[in-house]
C-alpha cells in the first residue's frame, strides 16, 4: 500500500504554513518599526514648533573675539544643504530671534556654526547627532546642542582686534565677486569656537540697516566697551590704497570710473581727507582773506576762489558704511598709519593693531621732507624753531610764525625753497620780517635751470625782498642769546628767529621690509614695472615710485602731475587696464604771479641745453595764463589736451646771444646724446602736448630754433 502521496501533501502545507508565519511577523515588525518612527517625528516637530516661544523671551546668543586659541570640536555634524548658498552679495543680514539659538550662559558656551555655508534646516532633517555636554572643568571646549539646530552665519569679527584667533574657516568677505572666492579655506566638517570673554560684546560690525526684518540680533555697545570704539574700521576693503594724497586720490576716481560699484578705502596718517600741495607754497600765501588758515580757501590768478580740497566731505561714505553701502563708494579711514603688511595673508596692520584686508592693494605714502643733520644734532631748541615743509599743519605753523617773528632764513634753493621765499619776501614788504635764503649752488634752481637763467631767477627772487645768500654750505646750528645762529663753512654767520628746511624730499619706504618690496638704490622709492606693479595685486603710485618710463628709462619724480598721472593709471590697472607708463607728466612752478615755468621730462641742469628767448609781453604770466584757461593747478593730465600737428610761427627767431640777459619767455631744451629728454616752458603756457610729442617721438633735431618755432614764443 502506497503512503507516497499523502506525506507529500504533509510537507507542503508545513512550508507554506511557515512562510506565512514569517510574512505576518514580517508585517508586524514593520508596522511597529513605522510607528515609532512616527512618532519620534512628531515629538520633534513639536520640539522644533515650541522654540520660537522660547526665544522670545531670551535674549540672542551673541558672539565675541576671544584671546583664548581655538578649541576643535570632536564631534561631526552633518548638515543638509539645503536652502543654502554662499553669501556672494554685498549684503549680510543677521539672523532673525527666530533663528537665534539659546543665550550663552557662565557653564555654557555659544554655538558656533559652521562657517563654510548658511544652512536652514527642514524639520526632518535627520540624522540627529547630538554632542554630548563637556565637564565643567573644561569651559573651553565647544558645545554642540543640537546638529538640527538652524545655523546663523558668525558675524565678522571685529577688525580692531587682529590679535584674537578668529574662526579659520570663515568665509571670505561679502565683496568677492564670485561664490567659489568664498569658500577659497577649505571648510572643516568640525565646528571651532573660542572661549567668551565677555557674554555682553556684540558683533557690531554686521550692518542692521541692510536687514529688513525687525528682530535683528545686532547689538552695539560701544559705550560699554571702550575696545569697541575702533568699530568704524572696515575688516576688509577691496581696494586698499595707503595714503591720502593726490595719487591716491586719481587712483579711486579711476578705479571708480572703470568699475562704479567699487569700494575704496584710503587710509592716512594725516588728519585730513586728500587735497592738493602746490598751493600750501604758492595761491595761499597771497590771499588777502586772513582766515585763510581756517578756509584754506584761495584765489587763483585768475581770480577765481576754490578749496585746496579735492572733494567736499559729502562726496565720500563712512569707513563703516563701505561694506554694506550697495552702490560702493569712496572712504577715508584718518589718522591711521599702515605699519606691516602681510602680502601672501592681503592684509595690513594699523598703528592700533588693527587689521584690514584686501584684494588690491595701492601704496602711495609720498615721503617726508629731509633735514640737515646738523639741525637734527642741534638740540631741542633749534628743532623747534625748524619748520620741515610738507602738509597743511606745516603751511599754519609757518603762517603763524611769519606773523610772530622778525626774521626767517629758508635753506634750500629748489622748487619749494625759491617758492616759498618769494612768497615770504612778499609778505616782508608788509612787515617788517626779515627773509633770508641760502642754498650750496651759485643761483636759484641751479640743480635745474642752466646756469645763466638760474642767475637770472636770483635776481628776481631778491626783487620780491629776499635776501639771497648762494654758495652757503652749513657747518652748525646753535641757539643763543633766543637767536638761531647759523655758520657757514666760509666763515660767514647768519643769525634769525626760524629756519625752514627746504631741502628734498625721503620716499616712504618704510613698508618694504614687512612687505617685501624692493627699494631702489640709486633713485630711492618702491622699484615697480612699467605697469606701475610691485607685486601681483600691489601698485606703487606717486612720489614713492621708482618707476620705468618705456620712453626714459628708470624715474621717480616728486610732483603734483605726476601723482595724478601715475595715481590714475595704478587705478586702472587695478582694474584690469594692464597700461604701461607713457604719458609724460609735467610739472610747474610759480615765483608769484608774474615769473612761472613748466616742464617735462628730465630735466637737470648738469646736461646740454640749448634755450631759445624772446621778450615777454603782458600776456606771458602765470596770472594771465589762468586767466585764460580758467584753471588754478596747471596740470595738463586733467585737461586732456592733445597735441595737434603746431603751425610754426612765420617770425624769424633771435639767436639766444641776442636775448642778453632779458629772458622774458622761452623754450629750454635738455638734449642727451643730443635727443631732446627735456624741455622748460619759461613764462610760456598751454603748449605742454607739444613738448610731450617732441619727447615721445625722441628724434635728434639739427636746428633746435626752428622746432621752438612750433611753440608761437615769438608771436605777440
């Protein structure tokens, strides 16, 4: 009998019996597994709801510089990227109450994002890591509560304090213009903090007025904490310039005009915004207003009045307002001196300490006026009655002693020594003050002009009252019976009241050495390229340039054009012009309003000259060539003229032997290996692109009287 089919049967239904039992069990795991997970859910979603009531309530948590290093956290936490980018524009808003995690308390320190990004959660992001709270005897180490938690971006940290660890990771400042610049730092996945000193410091520097929403955490104290009163210092700059002069000033209007959304800071030692020097030794000293000292308000020769200002303080934004203005601007950060500069970190350090970066970064520091060593060695009563020539605090000094005293001897026979005795000898027809000029060469400007036309200039300078005394070396100074007493080395003894110090000028090279820069041995100055370029996002502009001139050869030139010519074009390059230095700058000079010269080029009197004179009428001035231009500062770079094929004058011309010793106006050409590198313009005025043609086109000339014809010096 045959038993086969049924235990057959028996088997299957044991199998399908057990698969149906696992199917079920299966299913209730499930079931259970879901559920709980449900409700984890919405425990936590109830969680998440209830804290905007909580910080309500509480005050935000706010976040301070610490001395303390920067303690790494040992515990990851990942966020989601969700809603979250890179803040690439120029605003920052801080972050809502909503936002803002629990205050920080004495056991408990403040959660730190982050700094790679700006992360908003959803409510189901997941996993959870929770970090778990550090013994109380460690207060530095970080506390991570909650990885869901909402991360707000770390404000910037102040930049009055470069000293304090401030977080590595942070992003690059707002002006980046691209969204990879900020993230230049890779982001470490752990968070850093450092310890509080302080629970009360603010982070003052994010810019309230750019959040609209009105539960912003910002929070200024600055009364409370002296520390913060540096606050107003922008941390970062994308264009950097150092100095307040005029190079500094052509470069960001150049900057600004190749780029309009800029933003440039300029930061001086001085306590005024730029403005121009030729009028502290020229127009000002012949005002009648006797507030000028106040106004620095002066009429020109042509009789119009203006400031020596180049802007109305309204034409520049707050240092602090530079970061979040939209449109950019133009700032100027007063009374701070750049003492170090870290070229490969792109940020300066300030004489408070403070730090400032930047992503360009011009040097335009001019220089300080020379003085004799034996000045310097004389003691404390000569220096100070020594006045070194240079800003407008000098020009009020000088001023006010002229008004005090009865004698003042000027050492030094250049530009601003001749300039100012002229302008003091006219001052002495007035009062009885005695002015006295002495200077090594044999006549006024005679590193300069030929020898017989500096001779000529000693005339007309002791015309104006000035007692000249030439071949004057100093051999000491003392201070006697309240009298200067100045011997010379022939023997001969000067006795006055003041000494003015007219004799160079020192480029500022002090950041060389921090920065890295070459200075010049022979010329003295930053030694840049054609471009003006020191180092790949560093220009040098202005009297501090020891530049080359593709047409020249190796220069550094100490004038108010070629700070404007140089400022200006260290701006564009800045931008991207990549421009050599070929345009020729001029320069000028005034002894009053009758007697004035412009020239361009090299110009030294110890190279061959040929000059070519005619007599001056009443229009060949200074005062009728202002007159005529409606301009006070002659700088041809501002005018843009250009220089157009000259008609020669049809007037025969008179060989310079016929001149004699009258040089009312002329031309004088400075010839090396006999092409033309110079050229001076006496008493002749507007013809400037001619002279910068001849010398950019650089052609020996066989007949140097018939290319002063292209000049008109013998029209009427």
């Amino acid at each position: 009998m045959s038993t086969g089919g049924a235990g057959g049967g028996g088997e299957n239904k044991l199998y399908v019996l057990l698969v149906g039992a696992a199917c079920v069990g299966g299913a209730a795991y499930a079931y259970q597994t879901v559920k709980g997970d449900s409700q984890r859910y919405q425990d936590r979603l109830a969680e998440i709801a209830s804290r905007p009531n909580k910080s309500a309530t509480e005050q935000p948590t706010t976040y301070i510089q610490s001395e303390a290093p920067a303690v790494q956290s040992t515990e990851t936490v990942e966020v989601p990227e969700q809603g979250s980018e890179p803040q690439a524009t120029e605003k920052k808003e801080p972050p809502s109450a909503e936002e803002a995690g629990p205050p920080a308390t004495a056991t408990e320190e403040p959660v730190v994002p982050s700094p790679s990004e700006t992360t908003q959660l959803s409510p189901a992001a997941e996993p959870v890591v929770e970090a778990p709270e550090e013994p109380a005897e460690q207060p530095a180490a970080p506390v991570v509560e909650d990885a869901a938690e909402p991360v707000i971006e770390a404000p910037e940290e102040p930049a009055e304090q470069p000293a304090a660890p401030v977080v590595e990771d942070e992003p690059a400042p707002p002006s980046e213009p691209l969204p990879t610049e900020l993230t230049e730092q890779p982001p470490a996945p752990a968070v850093e903090t450092v310890e509080s000193e302080s629970p009360t410091t603010t982070a003052a520097e994010t810019p309230a007025a750019e959040t609209p929403e009105p539960q912003s955490t910002v929070v200024t104290e600055t009364a409370a904490d002296p520390g913060l009163s540096l606050a107003k210092v922008p941390s970062h700059a994308p264009y950097l310039l150092i100095g307040g002069g005029t190079a500094s000033f052509a470069a960001a209007r150049s900057i600004r005009a190749r780029d309009p959304g800029a933003k440039v800071l300029i930061v001086t030692d001085e306590p005024d915004l730029p403005y121009m020097r030729p009028p502290l030794s020229k127009e000002l000293w012949f005002s009648d207003d006797p507030s000028v000292t106040d106004t620095l308000r002066f009429k020109q020769w042509n009789g119009k009045e203006r400031s020596i200002y180049f802007q109305p303080p309204s034409f520049y934004i707050s240092p602090e307002d530079l970061a979040s203005t939209e449109n950019g601007g133009v700032a100027v950060l007063t009374g701070r001196k750049v003492l170090h500069m870290d070229v490969r970190g792109n940020k300066v350090q300030l004489d408070d300490d403070t730090e400032i970066s930047y992503d360009k970064c011009l040097i335009a520091t001019g220089g300080e006026p020379r003085n004799l060593q034996v000045i310097e060695r004389a003691g404390e009563e000569v220096m100070k009655r020594t006045t070194l020539f240079r800003k407008i605090e000098d020009f009020k000094a000088l001023d006010k002693v002229s008004r005090n005293v009865k004698s003042i001897t000027i050492i030094g026979g250049g530009f601003l020594g001749s300039e100012l005795a002229c302008a003091l000898g006219r001052r002495s027809n007035e009062s009885d003050l005695e002015v006295v000029q002495m200077f090594p060469e044999k006549g006024n400007m005679g590193k300069v002009l030929p020898e017989y036309l500096s001779n000529w200039t000693t005339e007309k300078v002791k015309k104006e009252g000035v007692k000249v005394i030439t071949e004057a070396l100093v051999k000491s100074v003392t201070y006697k019976d309240d009298k200067v007493e100045i011997q010379l080395k022939d023997g001969r003894v000067v006795n006055t009241d003041h000494i003015v110090a007219a004799v160079g000028l020192e480029p500022s090279v002090d950041l060389a050495k921090s920065a890295g820069l070459e200075v010049d041995s022979d010329f003295g100055g930053y030694r840049v390229n054609a471009e003006l370029q020191a180092r790949s996002n560093i220009w040098v502009a202005g009297d501090a340039a020891c530049f080359y001139d593709i047409r020249l050869g190796r220069r550094r030139v100490e004038h108010h054009d070629h700070a404007v010519v140089s400022g200006r074009l260290a701006g564009e390059n800045m931008t991207g012009a990549s421009k050599p230095y070929w345009h020729q700058s001029m320069f000028w000079s005034d002894l009053g309003p009758d007697v004035g010269y412009e020239a361009i080029g090299i110009v030294d009197s110890s190279l061959p000259t040929v000059g070519v004179f005619a007599k001056a009428t009443a229009k060949d001035t200074p005062k009728a060539a202002t007159e005529k231009s409606g301009t006070g500062i002659r700088s041809e770079s501002e005018t843009e003229a250009v220089a157009v094929s000259p008609v020669a004058s049809s007037t025969p011309s008179p060989s310079p032997m016929q001149q004699q010793d009258e040089y009312g106006k002329g031309v004088i050409f400075y010839l090396r290996d006999k092409v033309v590198v110079g050229i001076i313009l006496w008493n002749v005025f507007n013809r400037m692109p001619i002279a910068r043609k001849i010398i950019k086109d650089g052609e020996e000339h066989a007949d140097l009287n018939e290319v002063a014809k292209l000049f008109n010096i013998h029209e009427d």
